[in-house]
C-alpha cells in the first residue's frame, strides 16, 4: 500500500458509490474529508460516518475550491494519503439532442474535475507519497450509444489519469500511484431515474452492479494499485475487444442495447409491481 494511513479525500460522497467509498476509507483508518457539490449530502454523510470524519461543500469545476480542500486535508488530517475522485454526472442521448451547457456540465465535472482533483494532489503526495483513484466507468473503455458525451469525459479521464502516471514515473517519483476503476453499470441514483431512458440502455446490458461489488474493488486497489481495473472484468474485456476493433463492436452494440431495454422493462416492471 502506498501513501500514508493519514487523510483522505473523496470528491461527490454526498450518495451513491461515493458516500460508500469514504465509509471504506475511515474503516482503513483515514481521516476521511467528505466533499459533494450537494454541502448536506456531504455533511449527513459525515455525520452518519462519525465523529472525527470532516466535510465540506465542493464543486470538483472550480480549481481554487479544490486546492483549497486539499490544503484542508493537508492541515487536518496530518497529511494526504489518498484522493478519490469519485464525482460524475451522466445526462443521456445523442450529442446532438443535448444542450451545449448539458454537454458541457459532463467534461467539466467528469474529466475537469479529476483532472482538478488529481493535479492538487500530486502537488501535496509529492515527497510523503499516496495514492489517487480515479473512479471513471467502463464508458471509458468503448463506445456507448446514448452515452456519447458522457464516454467522451470518461476516455479522457482514462486518457490523463494513465499519461500523468507516466509523467510521473517518467520525472522519478515512485511513490504516488493512480489507479483508474472503471465499473459497469452500478445500482445508484445516478441510474435510479433511468428505467424508462432507452438512451441509456448499455448502462443496463450486463448484470448491474451493486456499489459494494465497486467498493470490493476500491479495496483492491487501495491495496494494490493498478493502473486500470475494470469491473466487472469479463466486461472490460468485452469493452476493450469492442475498443480495439470497432467496426465488430459497432455490430455488437444492438445486440446489447436491445438487452439493456430488456433489463430495464423488467426492473420496470418489478418497481411498479412492487409499489
Ligand atoms: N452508476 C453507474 O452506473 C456508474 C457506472 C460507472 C461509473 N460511474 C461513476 O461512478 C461515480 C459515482 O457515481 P454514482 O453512481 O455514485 O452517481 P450519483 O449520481 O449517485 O453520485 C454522484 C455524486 O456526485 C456529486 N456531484 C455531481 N456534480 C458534482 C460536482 N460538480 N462537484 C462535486 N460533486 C458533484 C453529486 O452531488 C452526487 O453526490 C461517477 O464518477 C460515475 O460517473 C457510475
């Protein structure tokens, strides 16, 4: 394990897989600061994680704010271990149906801000080492109908997080990893409200996460950094096979996208039935 077992800092932890990813982080035995753009998402789950867990309202687009978190951190904590960069947004159809701020809002949040998070802490891991995981999505791996924007933040997410390890190691230091954890589709609010959006039935067309599989994989890396983790990885394999030979891949993809509407007319189906 690299890093420190001392601060932590996890970026749109006010839900979802974040909010589980800090728990995780104050199990290990960090000092946990939980950030979300949502400030009473961040400080409920604070609150629920305990006493000695910090918090604080931050949008991962301003650059200053998250600078100004990680010195934060920094005075805290006694000094970063661990950064996630965990927050993302996913708005659904083709690019041309979306609205220039909507397309906008997913490379500011999904690329800018880890690119934000992962540059400010670099700069407070040089010399104490630590570790960055960067929670990215297996839309950073292939194409994805109704997803297009969306995949477009997430490949460059991948695209900086592998490059910036390599400048890294490339310029001598050893003790700062970046691990890309890059899941499925996961069962958190960011699908919630999905079941009836055909644009974002990929999201649906393997067997759906539940956010403790993700977390199981946090743990891993965290344990062990690996520049990129796919999650599951049968389908980062298929993702990357997809990747590599698109013009196969593009013949795949109705296949999937038509399983997706499977999956989510059943899941429908269930919630309706199940009031
Ligand atoms: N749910 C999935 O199917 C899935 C699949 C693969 C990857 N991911 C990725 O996992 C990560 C977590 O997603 P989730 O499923 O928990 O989603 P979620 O929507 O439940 O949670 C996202 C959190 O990010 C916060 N956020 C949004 N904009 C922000 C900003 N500008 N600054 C700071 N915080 C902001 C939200 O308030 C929210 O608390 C995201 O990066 C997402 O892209 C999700």
């Amino acid at each position: 394990m690299s890093g420190s077992l001392e601060g932590a800092v996890v970026t749109g932890a006010g839900r979802g897989l974040g909010r589980l990813i800090a728990a995780l982080l104050a199990e290990r035995g960090h000092r946990v600061l939980v950030t979300d753009i949502d400030a009473a998402a961040a400080r409920a789950t604070a609150e629920e994680l305990g006493p000695d867990v910090l918090w604080a309202a931050l949008d991962v687009r301003d650059e200053e704010a998250v600078a100004a978190v990680r010195d934060r951190a920094v005075a805290e904590t006694g000094g970063l271990g661990v950064w996630v960069n965990n927050a993302g947004v996913l708005l659904t159809g083709p690019a041309w149906d979306q609205s220039p701020a909507a397309r906008r809002l997913m490379l500011e949040v999904n690329t800018l801000g880890t690119i934000n998070g992962t540059v400010a802490a670099i700069e407070a891991m040089r010399g104490t080492g630590g570790h960055i995981v960067n929670i990215v999505s297996l839309a950073g791996l292939t194409a994805v109908p109704g997803e297009a924007v969306y995949a477009a933040s997430k490949h460059a997410a991948i695209g900086f997080s592998v490059s910036t390890l390599a400048d890294l190691r490339l310029a001598g230091t050893k003790d700062i990893d970046i691990s890309c954890v890059c899941p499925d589709g996961i069962w958190t609010p960011m699908l919630h409200d999905k079941l009836e959006d055909p644009a974002s039935a990929l999201s649906f067309s393997g067997r759906l996460l539940r956010p403790a599989d993700v977390v199981a994989a946090v743990r891993k890396v965290l344990d062990r950094p690996r520049p990129v983790t796919a999650v599951p990885g049968r389908r980062g394999l298929q993702a990357r096979l997809a990747g590599a030979l698109p013009a196969l891949g593009l013949r795949a993809l109705p296949l999937m996208v038509a399983k997706g509407r499977r999956v989510q007319r059943r899941m429908l189906a269930e919630a309706r039935r199940d009031g």
